[in-house]
C-alpha cells in the first residue's frame, strides 16, 4: 500500500505525463513492494484487470458485457474478452524476496494463455474497446498502452478531461464520470473534444489542463444562478457554479485548521492530514459519516455526497467537534492566552472558516454573542462551532 500511494505521490507531484502514468500501471511487472504499479495487479483476476482498465482509463462499464451484449452500449461479449486478452498472460507467484515474514507476491508474465469466447469457444485476439487487433510479441499489454497514447486516439484523453471537469463542477460533461458511452452523450461534445485534442498538444500535461479549467470564465461564474439559468436546474449546461460540499477528507482537515487541532490517526505521525492518507483503512467514523469510500470499487460512484442527518447531528452535536473546540491547544484557547482583542479574534475566526473577514453587521452580533457568554473562551468556542456548521463553511460555492 505504501510502495503504490509513495509511487502515486512522486507521478502527481512531478507531473508525470499521464499516458507515461497509465501505460507504467497497465504494464506494471514484479514486486508490489518494490514496483508501486505492480499493486494494480495484486488483487483479482484476468477478467477483474480487464474491467478496472476499461472504467478507469476508458471510462467505460463493460461489467454487462461479460455475460451478455451491453444493454446499454454497442459492446459485445467478443468486445469484452477481445479485451480480456491483453491481460491473460499476466500472472501471480509467491515470492520470499520482501514483505512480512518473507510473503510476498509477484506480478509477472506467462508465454502462453489466451482469452476464448464463453460460448463461441474461438480464440479471440487482443483488441481494445472502440479500437483495431493489436498485438505485442513481448507483452501484449505494451500494445494496448501504445494505442491509448496514439495522437489520434482521444479515448485516454476525453477520460481525463471528463473526470477532472467533473472533480471541479461537480458534474461531467459526460454524467456519471466514469460511464462514456454513445447512449450517455457529452452535454457539450464540442468542447470535451477541444479540450481533449489540447490535452494532448500538450503532452497530457495535467497542469495545463487544471490551468485551462480554472482560467475558464465557466469556472469563475457565481454560485448564485441567474433568470437565465433558472431552466437548468442540473447544471447541466454549466449556466452558474454549482456548489458542492467539501470531500469527507477535505471537511475534516477544514474544520481541524480552524480549531487549529490535529487529528491523530493510527500508525502515522500526529500531523498527518486526511487528504494525504493513503487508503481509508484508517479509522475515522466522522469521514465515513461524510461519505468516505471503501476503496473496494474502481466505480466513482463509490464516494457519496449525500446529505443525512447523521452529517447534520455530528457537527451540531458530535464529540469530534466538541473535543476539538476545547481543545487545550486549540485555537480559541490560544486567542484566550494570547489576551487578542476581541474585535481581531473574532476576526481570525471568520477568517480560518470563511476566508472572508465578517460584514459590520455580522460582527457586531458576533460581539454582541461572545460577551453575553459566562466567559471569553466560551463565547469564541460557540462562535466557531456556529461557523462550522454553517453551509458557507461546509461547501464550495
């Protein structure tokens, strides 16, 4: 786990090029502990890689394909294990070189196997979704990572350009994210594929593509929709930002700067923030709560923003917030100790929750609250646990 999230961190942190990024894990061989990418073919099995490749990197559900023709997709049974085929060659041993005890596992490829329809029996040849027989004498992976990096194929690339458009408008241009199909078409298909064709100008630079999004007038509109934008409810058509509320891990790390707490998770050093956890392993009922997802599933669907009233009752009067806002190093408590003017605290506070600094009318009722409070530390607490719980901190708007 570490070997693959250490792995992860170097590609984005260095900007890897994201066709070099997905060709090093769909022709990943060798140690897991060693070899980040060779977890990617830790678990499951021939038609289980087959399934993850084509929804993570294609963006594709072939799931129904295996038993049956796509209901929904021109995608046949001989599409699915033509596909299949790449993969059924690679293969797992143990291994005594790493892990506990000498366990281990290694990812590596066979000379022979090959990938037969289930009822046809016929042998069919490598050939990915939407794309011609292809075939490598060496891996035959290598051949499917050359087509998904071919100039003129925009499959990898109208993947990408899609989920990351969703992860900032909190929709794709092709809805759900992770379900392109002809039957799902794009809201805007002339604009997914402008932005895929310059993806790849660009050498599947996702900085560049981060940097074109946010520089966008689309991504700088309001919140606050418009008469014009009224008809679109969905924001299907992206007529006004759409606000959407922070990740599970994002709302954590969000309310422990502004209570200015650190939350200490198991086998990790205290600091270590939630976004930076490698797998959601470790325990924490508040972000399980907000719809942290199991990791069991290459599905985005697996993460959920749905609203409840456990969310709701765990802000209002959950422990986790209790502790940290009393806190002995907790933010208010070094207001209190730090004698700060009121007027600033109160200030500070509506800055490291808001990042705004309160309108005259909101900080004369803040004033007005925390001294009618038994003391200054209990007027500024419940002053910052009304700041949490309010939706101009809970969301991104």
């Amino acid at each position: 786990m570490w070997s693959l999230h250490n792995w992860l961190r170097a590609a984005f942190r260095d900007n890897k090029r994201m066709d070099d990024f997905s060709g090093e894990l769909l022709t990943a061989v060798g140690s897991p502990y060693a070899n980040g990418p060779a977890n990617f073919f830790v678990n499951g099995s021939r038609d289980e890689w087959n399934e993850t490749a084509c929804q993570v990197f294609l963006g594709i559900r072939v799931q129904c394909a295996k038993c049956h023709h796509h209901p929904f997709e021109n995608i046949s049974q001989s599409d699915y294990f033509s596909m299949a085929a790449f993969f059924s060659r690679v293969a797992k041993k143990n291994s005594t070189e790493f892990g506990l005890q000498g366990r281990d596992t290694t990812i590596y490829l066979n000379t022979a196997g090959e990938s037969t329809h289930p009822r046809t029996g016929k042998v069919l040849p490598p050939k990915p979704i939407g794309g011609e027989v292809t075939d490598d004498p060496v891996d035959r992976r290598n051949a499917l990572v050359s087509w998904l990096k071919d100039k003129n194929n925009l499959s990898l690339a109208r993947n990408l350009v899609n989920r990351y458009w969703g992860y900032y408008f909190g929709r794709g241009l092709i809805n759900p994210i992770d379900d392109i199909r002809s039957t799902n078409p794009a809201s805007n298909p002339e604009l997914l594929d402008a932005l895929s064709r310059d993806l790849i100008a660009h050498d599947y630079d996702i900085k560049h593509l981060l940097k074109t999004i946010m520089n966008s007038s689309v991504y700088q509109l309001s919140s606050e929709s418009n008469p014009d934008s009224s008809a679109d409810g969905d924001n299907v058509y992206c007529t006004h930002y759409r606000s959407k509320r922070l990740g599970a891990e994002q709302l954590l790390d969000a309310v422990d700067f502004a209570c200015g707490t650190r939350e200490k998770f198991t086998d990790v050093p205290l600091g270590y923030r939630a976004i930076s956890l490698p797998d959601s392993q470790f325990s924490s009922s508040f972000m399980d709560i907000f719809g942290r997802p199991r990791r069991v599933a290459s599905c985005e669907c697996e993460r959920s923003e749905n609203a409840n009233m456990m969310q709701a009752l765990l802000l209002m009067s959950g422990n986790l917030l209790n502790r940290k806002l009393s806190d002995r190093s907790s933010r208010v408590q070094k207001l209190v100790a730090d004698k700060v003017p009121m007027d600033k605290a109160v200030e500070e506070l509506f800055l490291v929750t808001l990042s705004r600094l309160p309108k005259p009318d909101e900080k004369q009722d803040a004033l007005s609250e925390v001294a009618q409070a038994s003391n200054p530390r209990e007027g500024l607490e419940d002053l910052l646990w009304s700041l949490l719980n309010t939706r101009e901190f809970l969301f991104n708007h």
